[in-house]
C-alpha cells in the first residue's frame, strides 16, 4: 500500500471592523470596515486565490486525477468573495467540478463556538454546511474546526453531528512518543478518525519557505520528497500537511518561488510512486486506526503552546468572549436574521486574536496579522461594538414582548401556551 | 570608573524632576561599581552622601591651582553671557568693542577670583548669571580634583558650561545628558535663544550625548545638528524603593479621571479638556480633574466653562508632596496628554499607584510602557473613547493596573546605568 499525502488548505479572511468610537454606541449599527476588507480581499485574491486556483486546477488536470486536495473555506470568507470577488468562486467552482477536491465543513464564521455554547456550534457548523452546498453542490464529510481546535468534548459534539472525519493538530504535548503519521480516533468515539497535522513539515512550507538563515534553503520540490520519504522510513503511514492558504502568495511572496515550488511538488511526488495523494475523508477510510488520543484540554495549530491561548489567554480575551456568549440565550428570543448575522461576524476567532497580549515569542506572527496597534484598541474597539450589539438586542426583545403581549390579548380565547408564538421563529431561522 | 557629574539640584530639596532623576542615576551608577563625585550649586547638607560624594559650589572659591588667570579665563572666556546688541558696527568699531569687553570681563572675574559665590541652586531672575558662574566654579572643581575621575558628565543646559570648562581646563571626556530641550519648554515661537544657544555649545562640545528617549534623540539631530553617531538614547528609570502606596478615602463614588502636571502648552491640557467634554457627553458617573497650576491655567477654566462641563471638571491648583501621591491614590485613569515631553515620569508614579495611564505617543515615556494607552496628543476621539473603556470596562482596567504596575516596578535604574557606564567606556577609547 502507498503511503498517503494529505494536503490540505485553509481559506479564511476575517470581517474586521471599523474603527468604532464609543459615541457610535447606539447610534451607528454598522460595525464594519467594508474599505480594508475589500481591499484586502481584493489584494489576496490577485496575489495567491486566482493564481494558485489555477495553479491547482493545472496540476489536477495535468495528473489525470492523481492530484487530489482539500479545502475549507469559512463563511465570512465564503461572503467576502461573492461580495468582492466572485471570480474567485467560479475558480473554486472549476476545482471542484475535477472530483479531485474536498471540501471541509468547519464553522461558518471561523468562530469558537465548539469551547462556548453547543447550539451555537450547532447552528454554525449546519449553515456552513448549507453553504457549501448551495455553492458547491457538494456535501462535506470531514469536518476541521477553527484553528484546528479539537478536545474530547468538541469531538463528541463533532460526532453527533455526523462527521466521521476530523482534522487537528499533531500537538507534541498530546502525542508523546506518538507521531502524527498515523490515523487516531477519539477517545470516547472510537467512530470519529482524526487526522493530524505533522507541524514540521507543513511548517517547513507555511513559515520557513523564504527564511534565508533557514539550513534547508531554498526549499525545492525534491529536497521536500526527500523529507517527507524520510517521513515515510521511519514508519509514517500518513503525512498531513495542513497550512493557511495565504501562504502561497501572501505570506510568502511570489518571488520567493513558493508558487514554483507547488508547481513542481505534485509531479514530483508522483513519479516517486512512495505517496500517493489522499483527501481527508478518503485517508480516514483508507487508513486503520492506530490508537486512541485522549485531549481533555483543547489545542490548536496556534503558537507555540499549541492551545487556545492565542484568543482566550488574558483576561481581556476572556472578559469580551463571556460577554459576547452570554447573548446567546437572549438572542433565541430574537428573531431578527440581522441580528443574528452581526452576531456571528462578532464570534469570529481574530477579534479575540487582535486582542492577544504575548508579545514576545509568536508576537511578530501576531502582529502581522493585526489591524490594531494594540491589544488594548482591539479589546475597546470591540467592546464598543458589543456595547452597541447589547443595546439592539435588549430593544428588539423588548419591541418582540410587546408584540407578544399584543398578540396574546387577541389570542386569549383561544388560549394558546405562552410558548409557542416563541417557538416559531426559532425555526424559521 | 570615576565620573565628575554636574547637576543643578539633588534631593531633598528638589523643584523639578532633574534632581530626582539624578538620584537615580548616581544611586544605580553606584551599583554599577561607578564612583561619582556630584557638583551641585547649592547643597544644603542634608542630601544623601551614600552613593556619591557631594560637592557644594557655593563653598568652593573660584581658584586655580596650576594655571594662571589668563590662561584660566582664555579657556573659559565663552562663558560670560552677554546680551548686548550692536547694530550696525565696522570692523574696527567691533574689534574695539569686543576688546572693551575682554578687559571688563577679566575686571569682573578679578574681582570675583579667590571669593566664593553663594548660589541659590533654584531657576530664579538671575539663572544665567549663575550659570556662568558655576562654570567658572565648576572649572576650579575640576581642576582642584583633577586625578579623581576619568570622565565628565552634565546634566541639561544649566550645568553644560561647567562641564565645557571642566573639560578645557583638564582634557578630559565630556558627556552631556538631555533631560529637555527649549524645544519641549515653549512653543516654536517663544524660545528662548540664550538657552537654545547654551544647549547646541554644549551638545557640540560634547563627546558623547545622552538623551532620555528616542523622541529626544530625534530633536537633538534634526534641531541641533548633532551628529546621529554621537547621540545615544539611555531611558529614565525610575526608583520605588521604600514607597508603600497610600489608601485614601473616597468621598465621591464617580469614577476620577487625572490630569497632573504644569499647565502649560507643552502638557496639553486644552486636549484633555476636550476628551473630557466628549465622554461627558455620553456618561454619568465620571469626574476630571486637572492638578497643577500654570500658565494657562485661566485659559483652561475659561474653556471647561465655556463647554459645559464645570460640574464634572475639577481644578486642584497646585499640589506638593504627598497630595501628589494622594491625587493619583484617588484617581482611576491618569492622562497624560503632552505636546512634547522628553520622558514624563508621572504616568510611572500612577501606574506605579496601579491606576492605569492614557499618554501621548509624543512622550519619551511612550517608548518604554507596553502597557500605558497610547494616543496622539491631537486625536481627542481616541483619547475620549480610552478614557470611556477604563471607565466602563472593568476587565480591561483590572488588566491595565495589574500588568501596568508590574512593569513599572520592572523599570530599574541600574538597567538604565549600565548603558550609561557602556557611555562612559566608550568615550575613554
């Protein structure tokens, strides 16, 4: 049996938001920086989206179906397109039509909504599925959660879900002497495969592609097979490489000759014959569980630490995500779509990233990535925003009462259970 | 290492935060294994001896112990300070004038030779007649202690001439330490040019010169003409030890936001009034305060009045000791909004007091707190909405005071004087 080549890329691009004075609360409900997200858009879209799509529909075409990838791609991002750039809809379109390509389900607003509320995740993660379908025509089997966040719990809410497959960190702290060449299974839902990433090859291409003082540089297509069949030597079922697809392109330039590199990767590894290229869902059904892991702390792909402290590490963090979820019971009482849409953009995961505080070891990755100056402006600039959330869901549950009691003294003969008129638009969402 | 250091003032008795600062710096030089000699004007014998050894100006006759008058005044003779215009003179005329005004000035020092001058050590009506002198003592001191150090080192204008004598007269290192510049004192169009004149002499005979910050060192390259390879930045510091905080009683539940400092342009107070006028607008619960007296300080009543705001904006006038210390005990947020301001040490006493600080970017002190809120003097919506989120944000204040005063404790003087000492070497190669 060939050993097997997961590759897998993520596509994200954050809602971020504008600059937002507290004399805005309450009285300006637009919370967004359409200017910086389109021009970012736009930028990413012509620097790596476009050319690497064709790029990749190349390198499929070119391999007669042996190149095969996967893909996430988060709502806002999913929005984002078909607000600035649907061209790059139709070029993932065109990948799919191959056959070669996956799509993964993941929570539609790259949220963290697996550490805070179930019903949030819930909903979240069926609307990214109801996405993917409707652009896609296609119903994603394997699931990878935000930042690749996975502990015992998020696996077993990943599970009654449905999904079979799930992609996550191949955290050192987890594993041991474990390594992540192997297909492991959740530890108390022996059903749920999980798929880990090998950080330091997918590292090797996402951070060390254009480090000069790098002893591997410059990378090339062999010197990789050459690692990653040493990989392979020592036992490797599986290597996984995961990465943001920013990479190609944004993060590492074009002139660093990472798209050369891609172009040159799948032929290379091909004629090898040692690998082939799997998608998640078929690597899960091709490969047999080796072991159980047992993770009863989240990780994540983050940092060095490998956990979720890169968004919930200091009390800023953490004091803006408890008030943030704390609206989730009242907003079932809200029935305005515009509302809960607001709602999801303020769950994604980079508000909370805006607001990390480590600025010493990963803080260069932070701050690459990073709208604010500061922590503290991302912390008061979102604040105000919720502020101002806060004060449009206590009004339209108030407006929603007194039409309630409006419509209860009309209905008072027929006596219907205080419930129900409730009830009602919580399904129609 | 031995340095001759000239200051104009030392604790107790200080007026500004020269002295304290120079405190600091011989106490840390001291740790540093730098043995110091500190010349002041005017020492009262109360000063603390245990770092350095004091020497009183105003005990110690203008004398020479191995030089001739002539030779003495030739090497010293830019020290007078003259004001005297002459408009329109020949040549001939100015040769005379000019050699009118030697001989008068070798009259004067004659008279003045072998007779202590009693310093009064403050900034009073005749500051540069004093300045002058106290080169002419300093140079005596210099000479007197000839063999005792290795380098020189003086602290801001007042003391520059006695460190240029102390070099002429010995040939020995001179280092000259900018706490201000005439550029931070007024505004473009009331600086005074003596002052201004006796800063670039001093910084021009200077080996090396030290300045509190970055924003500092700017100013002496592009406004004085220094050259950037001579202008080294050594941060303030600032030292706690023996300071227990204060508890103060309440007699307000509002929330107090600071404002304490001279009343001057150069502090921005019209900003502060400004930010303050917008957060009222919005909230209930929150007083201002300004503490301090100055200049413009009608200006500034006349403006809180004007707006509306008398009510909630407070004038302390001036205060002293521990009403200083007392004023941020009762505050919750300090600002800082200063024009221009070479370090600032007092968003270090409020964060040190664990209330959290609002400064300008434009202050040296911005350089070094990571965890001080920083803002453009100008920009009042940004300062008005901090102002707002320390108010009504309680996480991120609980965060602010926490890491704030952590890092202020961190700011140690011997860190700063070690790069002093690295100074000191590197004028003696």
């Amino acid at each position: 049996m060939k050993k097997s080549i997961c590759l897998y890329f993520q596509v994200h691009q954050p809602t971020r938001l504008r600059l937002y004075r507290f004399f805005d609360i309450g009285k300006d409900s637009h919370y967004y920086d359409d200017f910086a997200n389109r021009t970012i858009l736009r930028r990413i879209a012509d620097k790596c989206y476009l050319p690497m799509n064709a790029l990749m529909l190349e390198a499929i075409k070119a391999h007669g179906g042996q190149f095969r990838i996967a893909y996430s791609i988060s709502g806002s991002a999913l929005e984002q397109f078909e607000r600035y750039a649907p061209e790059v809809i139709d070029s993932f379109k065109a990948l799919s039509d191959t056959g070669c390509v996956e799509f993964l389900a993941e929570t539609y607003y790259h949220s963290l909504a697996s550490l805070a509320s179930y019903s949030e995740f819930e909903h979240q993660v069926l609307k990214h599925k109801a996405a993917i379908e409707r652009i896609f025509g296609v119903t994603p089997t394997a699931f990878r959660n935000t930042e690749l966040i996975y502990s015992d719990s998020i696996g077993q809410q990943v599970c009654s879900l449905g999904f079979k497959t799930m992609l996550t960190e191949g955290a050192k702290h987890i594993l041991g002497w474990k390594s992540p060449g192997f297909v492991y299974s959740d530890a108390s839902e022996p059903r749920l495969k999980l798929l880990l990433r090998n950080w330091g090859l997918s590292d090797d291409v996402a951070f060390r592609f254009s480090n000069r003082s790098w002893d591997q540089w410059p990378l090339t297509a062999e010197k990789f097979l050459s690692s990653l069949k040493a990989a392979a030597a020592s036992g490797d079922e599986i290597v996984n490489l995961f990465m943001d697809y920013e990479t190609f392109g944004e993060h590492q330039s074009e002139g660093s000759g990472i798209f050369d590199f891609m172009r040159a990767l799948p032929g290379a590894v091909i004629s090898d014959g040692t690998f082939e290229f799997v998608t998640p869902t078929k690597a899960a059904r091709k490969h047999k569980v080796s072991d159980e892991l047992d993770v009863p702390d989240p990780i994540s792909w983050a940092d060095e630490e490998r956990d979720v402290t890169a968004w919930l590490g200091n009390e800023l963090q953490q004091e803006a995500y408890n008030k943030l979820y704390a609206l989730v019971e009242k907003l079932s009482l809200a029935q305005d779509p515009v509302l809960w849409e607001d709602f999801g953009h303020l769950q994604e995961s980079d508000h909370f990233y805006y607001m990390c505080t480590k600025f010493f070891s990963d803080g260069e990755v932070h701050k690459y990535f990073n709208p604010y100056d500061t922590p503290y402006e991302a912390f008061i600039n979102y604040m105000n925003v919720l502020s101002d959330f806060k004060i449009r869901l206590d009004d339209a549950i108030s407006h929603g009462d007194i039409k309630f009691a409006a419509r209860k003294e009309i209905e008072a003969p027929i006596a219907a259970p205080s419930k129900k008129p409730r009830k009602k638009p919580v399904k129609k969402k | 290492m031995r340095v001759l250091m000239f200051g104009w003032e030392f604790p107790p008795h200080i007026a500004g935060g020269l002295g304290t600062a120079c405190y600091g710096i011989v106490k840390g030089l001291a740790a540093n294994g730098v043995d110091t000699i500190f010349v002041m004007p005017s020492a009262s014998g109360d000063e603390d001896q245990s770092a350095a050894r004091i020497i009183n100006a105003s005990d110690v006759a203008v004398d020479t112990v191995s030089t001739s008058v002539d030779e003495f005044l030739d090497r010293v003779k830019f020290v007078h300070i003259g004001s005297n215009m002459i408009p329109y003179a020949n040549p001939e005329e100015f040769s005379s004038l000019v050699e009118e005004e030697r001989l008068r000035q070798v009259k004067d020092f004659r008279i003045s030779y072998g007779q202590k001058y009693k310093f009064s050590g403050k900034y009073g009506a005749n500051l540069m007649e004093e300045v002058a002198r106290y080169a002419m003592v300093g140079g005596t001191i210099a000479l007197q202690h000839k063999d005792e150090f290795d380098v020189i080192h003086a602290h801001d204008w007042l003391t520059y001439y006695a460190g240029i004598a102390a070099k002429e007269l010995t040939g020995k290192p001179l280092v000259v330490h900018v706490h201000a510049t005439s550029y931070d004192r007024g505004s473009e169009e009331n600086i005074d040019t003596r002052v201004l004149a006796i800063e670039k002499r001093g910084m021009e005979a200077a080996d090396k010169v030290v300045a509190v910050s970055d924003l500092t060192r700017g100013i002496c390259i592009n406004r004085y003409g220094i050259d950037p390879d001579k202008v080294v930045t050594v941060h303030n510091a600032v030292d706690f030890s023996g300071r227990e905080n204060i508890q103060v009683e309440r007699g307000v539940k509002d929330k107090v936001v600071t404002f304490l400092g001279r009343i001057t342009f150069q502090k921005g107070p019209e900003y502060f009034i400004e930010a303050a006028a917008k957060v009222l607008k919005r909230t209930k619960g929150v007083r201002f305060v300004m503490a301090g007296s100055g200049d413009m300080m009608s200006r500034a009543i006349r403006q809180v009045a004007r707006m509306g705001i008398s009510d909630r904006f407070h004038f302390t006038g001036f205060l002293r000791g521990a009403d200083v210390q007392k004023m941020f005990a009762l505050s919750d947020v300090y600002v800082m909004p200063s024009v221009s301001e070479p370090f600032g040490i007092s968003p270090l006493e409020a964060m040190r007091t664990g209330v959290p600080s609002i400064i300008s970017k434009q202050s040296g002190a911005a350089e070094v707190l990571r965890y001080a809120f920083k803002v453009d003097f100008w920009d009042v919506d940004a300062m008005a909405d901090d102002i707002y989120a320390l108010v009504n944000y309680p996480a991120l204040t609980a965060f602010a005071a926490r890491e704030g005063y952590d890092e202020v404790n961190a700011l140690k003087w011997t860190g700063a004087t070690a790069r002093l000492k690295q100074v000191y070497e590197s004028v003696l190669k």
